[in-house]
C-alpha cells in the first residue's frame, strides 16, 4: 500500500496497527515523517477492524526530534503540533514504543500517545533549550501535566537526557519491555483495548508549591547567563500550571516562532552540526581505530589524576605510574579524592565507585606499562622531562602501543622524534579537571598514522568528550587563541580601559569569566614563568605589556596569595587601587594617553583578534574548518555556546568591521604583521 519513498510503513497485528517509521540516521519527524503519521492515524480511525495503534521505529532510535535541518525555512504541513494532537486525540488508543532517544519532537509524539513503554537503556528528554528554542508540540504543555511542574521545569530548562528508571518513576513511560519492544507495545495496546484513552492533555498539573517553583525558576535564570531559551522553557512549562490545553500550546508555539529565528537559535544550531563535522577528520574516515582496552598514565598531578578518573569512568583498566612512592601515594590520594567526590556527590553509586577505584592500578616502575594499548603522559611541562620519558616508554611499551603526551605547548613532532614510533605518536590535550571538561584537543603530528589519530578520536568519544583534532603549534588551537585574546585585553588595559571594565564587558557578552578574573583564579606564575623564559628569544619589535610582570614582582601571583588584578579582601573580587596605579604608572612610562572603551568595543576587538587568529590557523592547516576552531572556544574556555564561537560571530558582525578592527588593532601593535590572509580573503 506505502510508496517505496514513504519513511513511515503500518502493519497489521490482529486488531493492532503498528505504524513504523523508518528514516534514517535518527528519525527525524521531517515533512515525510510527520505527513505519513498524520496518515496512520487517519486510516486507524477509518478502520473499525482496528482498535488500538502502536508508533514505533526502525534503527538505531525513536525519533530524534524535529529535522533540524528544515529550521529556517518556510514551515511545511502538517506541522508536529498538528500530528501530536491528532495522536492524542484518536479515539483508539496510541502507545509509543521507545528505543535509543525519544528527543525533543520525538518525545513530543510519545508524549501524546495515551501509553508509552520502553526498551531498556532508553532516554527520552526535551533538548529544544540547547539550540536556542523550546519545544514547539507540546512538550512544555504535556510533560508538566505528566510530571508536575518541578520535574518538567528541571528536564525542559537543562535539556537533559532521562533514563528509563527515572522516567519510570516520574511518570513519563508506563514500563519497560524486556526483549522484543514492538511485541510488548503491541501486548501493552491489546490491554487498552475498549477503555476511554488517557490523553496526558486531558490530565490535570498536578499542584505545586509556589515558591519552590519561583526558586527553580530563579535558579534556571542565573545558571542560563543570557541565554534566552532556558528562562523561556520555564516560562512555557508554568503556563501548564494556569492555562487550558488549547491556550498553553498556542503560547508555547509562540514563544517557538520567536525563537526559531533568533540570533541565538541561529548561533546555537551552528554549534550542533560543528559538532557533527568534527568528527569528520580528512584522512581518517573509514579507518579502524586499534583496539582500547588498557590504558597506562605517567604522571598523576592535575592532569594525570583527573585523565585517569576519566578512564576508569568509562571503563578502561588504568596503570598510573609516578616517579617514586611519595609522588605516587600524592597522586593516589587524587586520583581517590575525585571518585570520592563523585560518590559523595550521588553521581555514582558506591558499588560502580568500586569498581572503577579497582579498575586503577599503580606503580612506580614505567615496565608496569607493558601491556598498554594506549600511554599517556602528563609529567611536568619539560620538553626534556617529557622527551626522556618518551624514550623510556618507547622501550617498555609494545609494539603498536599509542604514545600520547597531554603537552600544552611543547612541539609534538619533536617529541615523536625522539622515539622509534613517530607514527604511533600524537597529543592529546585535556582541559582542567579532566574528568569534567568535554574538550579534548587530539594533535595531530607530521608523522601520525591515520589509525593512531582514529584510536585519539574514539577515545575521546568513549570519554564522552568532544575531540577537536588540530595540528602542531604552539599552544595548539585553544591556547593559542587564548593567548592572543590575553594580550589584545592587556594592551586594551595599556590604551585606556580597566581590568574591571573589560573583565564586566566580556561577561555581559556571556563569558563564563572575564580573562583577568581567569588569570587570578589559576595563578599568574606559570605564564609569568613562561613569559621569562621565552623572553631572550622574543622578537624585540612586539609590544610587551608590563603590568603582568609587574603584580607578580610584588608576588601578586593571584588569589591564591590574596591579590592579583584584583584585591581579595575577606575573599570578595574587589578593584585594588595599587594595581591601578601600577597600569597608571606603565601608560605614563610609555607615553600613552588613555582612552575610553565602551563594553561593545572592547566585545569587538577581542573577537576580531580571535578572528584573525582564527585565520591563521586556519591559513596554516592546524585546523581543518572554522567550526572546529568554534567548538575548542565554546568547549574549552568559556566562550558562550549562544555566541556560536569566535568565527562564528566575527560572521556574524561582518568581516568588513572585524578587517578594520584587526587593521586597528595591528597598527596599535606596531603594525609589523598584515592581516591574515583569510580574514583578507573573507572581507573582499
Ligand atoms: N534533525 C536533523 N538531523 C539530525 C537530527 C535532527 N534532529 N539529529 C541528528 N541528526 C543528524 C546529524 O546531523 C548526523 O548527520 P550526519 O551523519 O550527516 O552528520 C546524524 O543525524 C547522526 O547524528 P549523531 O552523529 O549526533 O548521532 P549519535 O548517534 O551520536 O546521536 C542523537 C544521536 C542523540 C539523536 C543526536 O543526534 C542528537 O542529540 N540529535 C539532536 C536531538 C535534538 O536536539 N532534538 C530536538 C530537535 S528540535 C525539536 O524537536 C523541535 C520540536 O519541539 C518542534
Ligand atoms: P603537575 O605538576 O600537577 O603534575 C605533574 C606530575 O608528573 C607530578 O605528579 C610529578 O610527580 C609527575 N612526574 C614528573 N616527572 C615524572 C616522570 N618522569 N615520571 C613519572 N611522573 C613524573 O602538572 P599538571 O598541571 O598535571 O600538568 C601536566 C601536563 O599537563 C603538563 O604537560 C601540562 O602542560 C599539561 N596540561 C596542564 C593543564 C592544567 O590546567 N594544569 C591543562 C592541560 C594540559
């Protein structure tokens, strides 16, 4: 009866119809989708042989949600709110079959069956609020009438993924069908049979406590830090509290129309298939990564101790070594400190706290290294340090076994150099703390093979990370754009503005934290270190700010010695008039009369320098698309998601402003180096 092309095919099953929809990769309720669910149903009602319906998919998940790809173009009918309250109001009863991830529209369509059962390890949730809109069919309307207000504020405002014992127990799915999920759906809809549908629209909200819900709301507000969909899905979800089922979707639908074509949706949609193409590496696709089974760390600082908590999370075996017993018990009691913190926090339970404490080995001899697939160091920041252990574990480890280094800096190709292996050699740049940042920068080296960079990439998504492969510079990606962005903000202090001011602007921009309010909360010592050491070998024409090397000779290296660009009196960020005086005294030293910096300019220079970073980065092959560049700044430092990145939003405000800006900003430098080429390339 269904044309080949249609996605959504109906059998029958004695008096059940079963309608699946099969479109693959996810299941997206594309115009064909929802246009054959409008016609399921239509043929149930038409049918008296049928007397209860069953949605279900094919592949690897329910449907998805809403095909994100049709956003911004013209809407095509039927639209999912229609297809929902058709479902919802059929007169036989509708049970969703769940498998994979029931999202957004998706759990929008089980959401107006009358009954929904699950496969085990299903999710369902509401992540509309992570591309900058809401859900547009009722989710917001349904869900709290399922759940109550509290639950469906938490789940539409965060966006979150809900399992099914926690769906099981908030209501949101009836059972869970062990075995084969469309047989138990199809049993679940013969028990229906004859009674009066239970549509969730019919439901009362069930009620809550007016304050506790001002609290919840207050709270998604600040967490949101300007972005704009979280406080609207609240909004959404409270009008379930007051409003008929009719009123509260035309609402809802409302605020999904304003934002469906806002600049944030724009910025936030972006991101999502950044982060689809990251993936997509030149050169690696279709190579099989080398098995993972066994993982060994040298080093357990920071780094090492927040890697190897994130390896035993995801199930690996770990070996930690460390280079003698002191170092190694320091390192242990790290490595305990975090899973004990995950525990205490109720984010594990104590029996999998247990096994992924047991899953850690430790040792001081690198030969306990012997079986690794897979070795990463993270000793100190040397590139002598890290080239003889290099060395040492190019000797120990076995053959095919991946060397890594979590260098920061340090030239990757040279430290390959320094081993038999350079093909088996490459980076794998963690963020701090390891076990809770998503970045991870793979680094891809000259001499990296294909399945040894594959074997990074399907680490990092064993992890749960998002890897960014980049190429060898200094600083990778993410630091060296970082460092750029530092310095454009201490020349901006040198020409005028106050710490202060640019730290406020950068925040209201949405910022996690302005950049010297980063530089006092992680100590300015190791830069200062750093600044030392390269200084013999810096080209005397750059523009050096001093007033970094200033604060730290008065051993202001930051909050934690009680002062850095700020004061912390009694712990509070305060301005501090002696620093003040110390950027007065270096303008008055250089001759600079200073001048004011609205917040919107200071915005604006730093995203141009970013840009033009970005550029070269790009000019140079380190990176393979401006996207990744996006995606290591949102991910790694802060950058707001809703901004959609550095290049993203350079694009935004017109390459034409951010070429002026950088011709600007390079002239104030000296005016030594001409634009990137890209960014030049960009503008014409
Ligand atoms: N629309 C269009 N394409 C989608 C899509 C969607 N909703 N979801 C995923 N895709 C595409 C991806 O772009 C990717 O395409 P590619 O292979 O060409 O790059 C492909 O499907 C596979 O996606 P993933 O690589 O992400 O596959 P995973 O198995 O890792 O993850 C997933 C699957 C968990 C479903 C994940 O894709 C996901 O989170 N998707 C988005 C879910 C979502 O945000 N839904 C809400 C949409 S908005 C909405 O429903 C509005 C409604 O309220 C009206
Ligand atoms: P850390 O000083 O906290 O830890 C280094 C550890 O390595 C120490 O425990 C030390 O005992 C051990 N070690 C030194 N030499 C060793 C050897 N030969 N064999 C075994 N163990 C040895 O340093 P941190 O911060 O963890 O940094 C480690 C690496 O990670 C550096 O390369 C750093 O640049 C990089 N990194 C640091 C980040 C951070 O935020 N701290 C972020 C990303 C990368």
């Amino acid at each position: 009866v269904n044309a080949v092309e249609t996605p959504v095919v109906m059998r029958r099953d004695g008096a059940v119809l079963v309608v699946t929809i099969d479109n693959p990769p996810v299941n997206a309720a594309s115009a064909a989708v929802r246009a054959g669910l409008r016609d399921a149903i239509r043929a149930a009602e038409a049918d008296a042989e049928i007397r209860a319906v069953v949605i279900a998919c094919a592949g690897r998940t329910f449907v998805a949600g809403a095909d994100i790809r049709e956003f911004g173009k013209p809407p095509v009918s039927p639209l999912l709110p229609e297809v929902a309250s058709a479902i919802e109001d059929c007169a036989k009863p509708v049970v969703a079959a769940l498998h994979g991830t029931a999202l957004g529209g998706g759990f929008e369509i089980a959401l107006s069956a009358h009954a929904r059962v699950a496969a085990p390890g299903t999710g369902v949730g509401l992540p509309e609020v992570k591309l900058g809109i809401i859900p547009g069919a009722g989710g917001t309307q349904r869900l709290p009438r399922l759940a109550g207000l509290a639950a469906a504020i938490d789940i539409a405002s965060s966006g979150r993924v809900v399992k099914t014992d926690e769906a099981l127990r908030l209501g949101l799915i009836d059972a869970v069908v062990e075995g084969d999920l469309v047989a138990g759906a199809v049993a679940h809809a013969r028990t229906l049979i004859g009674g009066a549908p239970r549509r969730t629209g019919a439901l009362a909200t069930p009620a809550a406590d007016p304050g506790e819900i001002e609290k919840l709301a207050a709270a998604v507000a600040k967490k949101a830090r300007g972005q704009v969909s979280p406080t609207k899905a609240v909004e959404a979800v409270r009008l379930a509290a007051t409003l008929p089922l009719a009123e509260g979707l035309a609402a809802e639908r409302a605020i999904f129309a304003d934002l469906v074509v806002s600049d944030q949706a724009a910025a936030l949609r972006h991101v999502f298939f950044a982060e689809r193409e990251a993936a997509k590496v030149p050169g690696v696709e279709g190579v099989s990564p080398r098995p993972l089974a066994h993982v060994g760390v040298v080093g357990a600082g920071t780094m090492g101790a927040g890697i190897a908590v994130a390896l035993a999370e995801a199930g690996l075996e770990v070996t930690i070594v460390e280079r003698d017993a002191a170092a190694l018990e320091t390192g242990r009691a790290r490595v305990a400190a975090i899973h004990d913190r995950n525990l205490q926090a109720g984010r594990v339970d104590a029996g999998t706290h247990t096994a992924r404490r047991a899953r850690t080995a430790y040792a001081t001899d690198l030969s306990a290294l012997g079986a690794s697939d897979l070795i990463i160091e993270a000793v100190f920041e040397d590139f002598d340090v890290k080239a003889a252990l290099l060395r040492d574990l190019d000797r120990v480890a076995k053959p095919g076994a991946i060397l890594a280094t979590n260098t920061s800096y340090l030239d990757v190709d040279a430290l390959a150099a320094v081993t038999s292996r350079p093909a088996d050699v490459l980076g794998l740049h963690f963020f701090s703390p390891a076990n809770v940042m998503r970045l991870l920068e793979v680094v891809r080296g000259r001499a990296t093979a294909p399945d040894t960079l594959a074997t990074g990439l399907a680490l990092g998504k064993r992890l749960g990370k998002l890897a960014v492969t980049v190429g060898v510079c200094d600083g990778f990606v993410g630091n060296r754009m970082l460092a750029v962005w530092r310095r454009q903000c201490e020349i901006m202090v040198e020409e005028g503005a106050a710490p202060h001011e640019i730290d406020q602007a950068l925040e209201a921009h949405g910022f996690a934290m302005g950049p010297f309010a980063v530089q006092d909360l992680a100590g300015l010592d190791i830069a200062w270190a750093r600044r030392k050491r390269i200084a013999a070998t810096r080209d005397p024409a750059e523009r050096t700010v001093a007033v970094a090397d200033r604060l730290c000779e008065a051993g202001r290296f930051g909050q934690k010695t009680g002062a850095g660009w700020y004061a912390y009196a009694n712990g509070k960020r305060a301005v501090d008039p002696l620093v003040t005086a110390i950027i007065a005294e270096e303008r008055t030293r250089k001759g600079i009369a200073p001048r004011q910096f609205a917040p919107d300019a200071i915005v604006v220079r730093v995203i141009a320098a970013m840009a033009d970073e970005g550029f070269r980065i790009l000019d140079e092959g380190i990176a393979a698309r401006a996207s990744d560049i996006d995606l290591v700044k949102v991910n790694g430092y802060g950058y707001p998601a809703w901004r959609g990145g550095p290049m993203f939003e350079a694009g935004r405000i017109g390459w034409r402003t951010i070429l002026a800006e950088v011709e600007r900003m390079l002239a104030e430098d000296g005016g030594r180096r001409p634009p990137a080429a890209g960014l030049v390339a960009a503008a014409s």
